[in-house]
C-alpha cells in the first residue's frame, strides 16, 4: 500500500481482557474464495481487503478450510504483503479438515493443531498469527490435550493469542484454565441469538471477547433472497431458513426492519450491524463481503446511535420464536456449541 493511500481512522476495541486491540467492525474474508457466491480473482479480492484497511478495518479472519486447496490464505498472503504487518490483526483457523459431502470432518489433535499451525505460517508467510482459532471442535479429544499444544505454540511465540469457534460453555471454560482464552467466534445476528443464554455470560465473567461471524444472517438482512437472488453457486439453498416456506416467512422479518432502517434513514444492514454493535463492546462483528459498495454500507452501521428503545424495536421486529428453520443443516447442527463438550482428562 502507498504511503500516500488515505487511512480513515476507526474506533478500536480491546478484544478480552489479554491485551488484543481490534478495529470495532472486522472484515471476513470467507467470501472472497467462494462459499456463498464465485470466488473472485486474487487481484479482486485483495482490491476489497485493502479498500477496508484504508476505511480502517484493521482485524481480517480467514481459515485454512476457506476456498480450494487453501486459496483464502495464500490470497491473504499476498495482501498482507502491501499491508503493514504490525498494523493488521490476522485470525485464521484450524480443526476442520474438509467438507465431504457437506459435511465437517473436524480433527484436533496436538500434532494436527501444530502440523496446522505451521502450514498456516508458511502459507500466510508471516512469522505469527495474530489470533489462532480452533474452528470447530473435536468431541473426542480432551480440550485440555488442544490447549496445551495451542499454549507451547504461544510460548514459540508462533501465534500472539488463543481462541475458540462454535465452543460450548464447559469447553470454553475448561480450555482457560489451561491458557486464557482470548476470543471465541460464534454466528451472532439478529435472527441467531441463542448465545445470550449461556457464552455471552461465561465470556463476560472470565474476560473473553467474542466474534460474531454471519452478523447479517449469511447475508439474509444484507437482501439476499430478498432484494437480490441467491447466486447460482452458493451454499445457502442447503441452509433451512433460505429455503421453501422457511423462507417466504423469514421474508416478513426482512420487511419490518427494512421498514425502521427506513424511518431512522439507513439500510437494513446497517440497521442490524448497529444492533449488534450496540450490545457490548467486547463484541466484534465481521461482515464479509465481495463488493466495495457494500463494505462501504457496512461501515456506516458505526456512526448510528441506537437509543435502549431503538434496540428493544429493532430486536421485537425480528422475534426469535418467528424465526422460520434451523440455524444449520442437519449435517452441521452436531457441531455447533451445543454438542461440542469434549471427554474429560484421564
């Protein structure tokens, strides 16, 4: 990046309590490579990372799973190469090895966390990951047996801090007694609110920041399906709440919060990222999108202020017990943070 480029100032936030400072909006960079649309060139995509850095979005999350043969992190290689490093909060992943046939194959063993690890590095060529995740987890190994490596790891000072993606309570718990946990990244949205019950409270009592990935609904409150059709080559006709009756009566949701965006003269997304970006500051939501016209919009979401009446209108508006569908299908739901506890240590 040019010296000359323009930054723009964003607020920053302390992400948990371990010393972790992130722009308050993140930027996720699944979409680039495909997933919910065609992946774009490499030459394309880093064009919108760095359209979000000059905007100020500082903290990018990517995955060694996202695209084929690895492609989201060898494209963020070769932005972070026109980027200053120091300046850049970089989150990647590990634990799920492949998607066969729709469905995770999740693994995380000592060895293949740091056999993971390493290949991330070497792909991102960066000598530290700012903040590494273990994506999913694994139901039959011992979290603490995860944790240790992931602690040695940040002892070789190959990763800076610890999280954790789609983790139950008892496991989140269990990993900070082993090393504090910095972050854990869930889907968070105004139609997927279970979190408040049980990780919002745990994360609030031991200092943990969190995540909040699909902030938008996968894109749902951002029109898709709705305003715009789902591109031919996306995943989301496999998720229950875009298909059939589902979603003919998520469509009323949409409608009556593009109904307040239009009385307080914003969008729909920015209406609902403003909600979510009101809830605490320790909460970071991360849009991704494959559009400068739609980072853009996102990015007004911060200069909204929502009075305690607003967020109780905005939340009535979209009812969790009118949600129509299941948060994921049927071959993911085994692997989100309700059935994620892991055996205890022998």
């Amino acid at each position: 990046m040019e010296d000359s480029d323009h930054i723009i100032e964003m607020p920053r936030v302390k992400l948990g309590s371990q010393g972790l400072e992130v722009s308050r909006l993140g930027f996720g960079c699944a979409g680039l490579s495909g997933y919910y649309n065609d992946p774009l060139s490499h030459e394309a995509g880093c064009s919108v990372i760095k359209e979000a850095f000059r905007n100020g979005i500082t903290f990018l999350d990517t995955s060694d799973l996202y695209g084929e043969n690895h492609d989201n992190e060898i494209l963020l290689s070769k932005v972070l190469k026109e980027l200053p490093r120091a300046k850049v909060q970089l989150a990647t992943k590990f634990g799920i090895m492949s998607l066969e046939g729709g469905k995770p194959a999740v693994k995380g063993t000592p060895e293949y966390a740091r056999q993971c690890c390493e290949a991330s590095l070497k792909r991102l060529g960066i000598d530290y990951i700012d903040l590494y995740y273990q994506h999913r987890v694994d139901a039959t190994v011992p979290i603490e047996d995860t944790m240790g490596e992931l602690k040695k790891l940040v002892d070789e000072g190959k990763i800076k801090y610890i999280g954790l993606s789609e983790a139950s309570a008892d496991t989140i718990r269990r990993a900070h007694i082993v090393h504090p946990i910095t972050a854990v990244q869930v889907e968070y949205s105004l139609w997927t609110r279970d979190i408040e019950e049980d990780i919002i409270p745990i994360c609030r009592e031991l200092g943990i920041g969190i995540v909040a990935y699909s902030p938008l609904g996968r894109g749902f409150f951002g029109g898709k399906a709705v305003v715009e059709a789902l591109p031919d080559n996306t995943i989301l006709p496999h998720w229950p709440r875009f298909t059939g009756e589902n979603l003919e009566k998520n469509k009323q949701l949409y409608d009556r919060l593009a109904n307040l965006a239009a009385k307080k003269n914003c969008t729909p997304p920015q209406l609902a990222l403003a909600w979510l970006l009101h809830q605490e500051d320790n909460i970071v939501p991360i849009p991704g999108t494959t559009k400068v016209k739609n980072l853009h919009n996102n990015l007004g979401a911060l200069s909204l202020k929502l009075t305690e009446e607003d967020l109780k209108e905005i939340s009535d508006a979209v009812p969790i017990d009118e949600v129509a569908g299941e948060r994921d299908p049927d071959s993911f739901a085994q692997y989100s943070r309700k059935f994620t506890n892991t055996p205890e240590k022998s």
